[in-house]
C-alpha cells in the first residue's frame, strides 16, 4: 500500500464524518442503519488501515456499506485502493 492510497482512505473517512455529522447523524444511529459496529465507523472515518491486503479491502467494503447507509457516492476516491502491498 502506497502513500496515495493511505491518503485516498483518510479522505474517505473525512467524507463519510462530514456526512455523518451534516445528516445530524450519530455513529450508533449509522451503525444501527449500516450493521457495522461502531467501532468499524470509527476506524474508517479515522482512516485507519492495516498494512494486510485483505483488511484494505474489507475496510474498503465497509467504507461502501457506509456511504450507502449515508447515501453518499464515494466514487473514485473510494476505489483508488488497488489492492497491492
């Protein structure tokens, strides 16, 4: 994962918390719409990844499930991620 992805998460995340926080929106009240745990919200608009492949990518997918519940597109900011390590 380079410099640029880790940046494209975070501005994913920066998004996803100003839409959260626009809609007037809490994160148990998303979490309760999206199904994931608040936790999960938390580390995606913190933009915390781990170094794996395989978690880019689920946290990636969840980023999606949120936008969705937000009803946000994320377009290409959400899909920059491209899966090499």
């Amino acid at each position: 994962m380079n410099l640029a992805e880790i940046q494209s998460f975070r501005q994913v995340g920066r998004r996803l918390r100003n839409a959260r926080e626009a809609h007037g929106l809490t994160l148990p009240a998303v979490a309760s719409t999206c199904g994931l745990a608040i936790s999960e919200l938390v580390r995606i608009e913190n933009g915390q990844l781990l170094g794996f492949k395989q978690v880019a990518k689920n946290t990636l997918s969840n980023a999606e499930i949120y936008a969705k519940a937000l009803d946000v597109e994320l377009g290409n900011a959400g899909r920059q991620y491209s899966g090499n390590t």
